[in-house]
C-alpha cells in the first residue's frame, strides 16, 4: 500500500529563506505521528507543504496519492489542517461555521449535527456568534469542523492550544479514533508528554530537516 505521505529530499523556500532543506519522511496510514523541535525548526512548513499550501521548490512530494510537484491543489480537500490560527467567521454561529467548512466536501447536516455533540457543542452555544466565544470555544469549533470535513490526513499544529482540561482529553479521544478508523496524523506540538502518549512514532525536525527516531 502507497504511504500517505511520502517526501524525499523535499526544499521549500518562505521568504527567501528555505523552511524545508532537504527534508525525508514516510508515514503510513492509521499512523499517530508527533512532531517535535524547537521554534522555527520547520514543523508548520511540513504541515502547510503536506496541505498543499507551500510549493515544493525541490526534491519529490506525494500525499494520499497525489504528486504535490505536478499539482498541489488536489490534495486539498482530503486534508484538514488545524494551525495557530482557527480559520473561523467570526460573524457566522458555531454551526454554521461547522456545516461551512463541512459543505467542502459535501458532508451532510447529520455529519455537521455529530461533530458539534463531539466537541460539545451542540447546547446553547451552536447559534452562538463565533466571535462572541472564548478562546477554548473557538478552539472546540475548529475542531469540529475537522471532524465534519472527514479529513483523511489531519495536520495539527498545537491543536491543544486554549482548551481545558476537558477539551484536551476530548481532543486526545478524537484522534485516537480518528487512527482507529483509517485516517492519518501529524501533530507538531511542544507538549510532549502527552502527545507522546498518543503518537505511534515521534520524529524531530531540526534545520529544516526530518529525523527519523
């Protein structure tokens, strides 16, 4: 079976400086992989490459099948990145934001209706402006749209920024399941303890480059 992702030698350049200098990394379906290194090492540049938001200017790229040198646009809609930024309407609701995103790739109204109860959503706060809720709140609402998107491969750049206790544990239970049923996860997180739980492997990123454990 293919790889999800598969990068060899890869260089990507962001503002004039490469993010990405020659960096190698395989990962296999249903894998929990943790992303650790220090600040600027370039953990968000291999999200946003592995998106299709950051042009490869060497070496070779394929995600969920798709070849990110010819064409980095396809695999868009099968991925769900999540980065320090929410990617919310602050003047839409909670579901309408939801069903938004979820409408990308055609999920229903029961699917948008699941993933709010997922995040705990569903109550009072579901016709709730999104700029109007607290960080954890908006933080629990981005989440949900990823689970309406179905994504096939999450991309996750501290996605336990601004949640509680409850909604990290809520988070750590969504992935586990998200593996569980065939999808695939790349999680850059400085919080190694617990991340380190979930992850199946953990690979540094140092230099622009993957390290391999």
């Amino acid at each position: 079976m293919e790889p999800v992702v598969r990068l060899v030698d890869v260089v990507a350049v962001l503002g004039g400086f490469p993010a990405l200098a020659g960096a190698s990394l395989t990962v296999e379906r249903g894998e929990i992989v943790l992303l650790q290194g220090p600040n600027g090492a370039g953990k968000t540049s291999l999200l946003r490459l592995c998106a299709g938001l950051l042009p490869v200017e060497r070496g070779a790229a394929t995600v969920l099948g798709c070849d990110l040198v010819a064409d980095r646009t396809a695999v868009r809609n099968r991925v769900g990145l999540l980065g320090h930024a929410n990617g919310l309407y602050a003047e839409l609701t909670v579901h309408d934001n939801v069903r938004f995103w979820g409408a990308t790739v055609g999920a229903s109204e029961g699917e948008v209706t699941a993933a709010l109860a997922r995040m705990a959503l569903d109550g009072r706060l579901r016709d709730v402006a999104v700029g109007r809720l607290s960080a954890g709140q908006r933080r629990r609402t981005a989440l949900a749209c990823l689970v309406a998107r179905r994504a096939e491969l999450w991309l996750l750049d501290e996605p336990h920024a601004g949640l509680d206790a409850v909604g990290r544990d809520d988070l750590d239970g969504i992935l586990r399941a998200a593996a569980a049923a065939g999808a695939t996860v790349l999680v850059a997180s400085h919080e190694l303890e617990r991340v380190g739980r979930l992850a199946t492997r953990v690979v540094d990123v140092v230099g622009g480059q993957v390290r391999a454990r």
